[in-house]
C-alpha cells in the first residue's frame, strides 16, 4: 500500500469534515439571529377589506 495517498486522503476527508462543521455552525448562527430579528420586528401586512 501507498502511505502517502492514504495519508493525503485521510486529511483531505478531516479538512472536508472540518469545513462542513464550520459551515453548519454559521448557518445555525445566521438562522437563529433570522428566527430571533423576525420576531421582534414582525413584517407588517396590509389589511384588505373585511368581509
């Protein structure tokens, strides 16, 4: 077996990992601070006529 090619895969699938939890964490970020704007300033709907 080649030790450098198992080895260069196995980084490379640590960086990926690495990378993806990165990623997920400020997607959760971005979602919460979305979630948490949208309820204190909740858009404002214009009423139509009242049947």
């Amino acid at each position: 077996m080649n030790y450098t090619i198992i080895g260069l895969v196995l980084a490379a699938i640590i960086v990926l990992i690495a990378f993806l939890i990165r990623r997920n964490k400020k997607d959760e970020k971005e979602f919460t601070t979305g979630l948490t704007r949208s309820e204190l300033k909740p858009e404002k709907h214009e009423d139509g006529p009242n049947l």
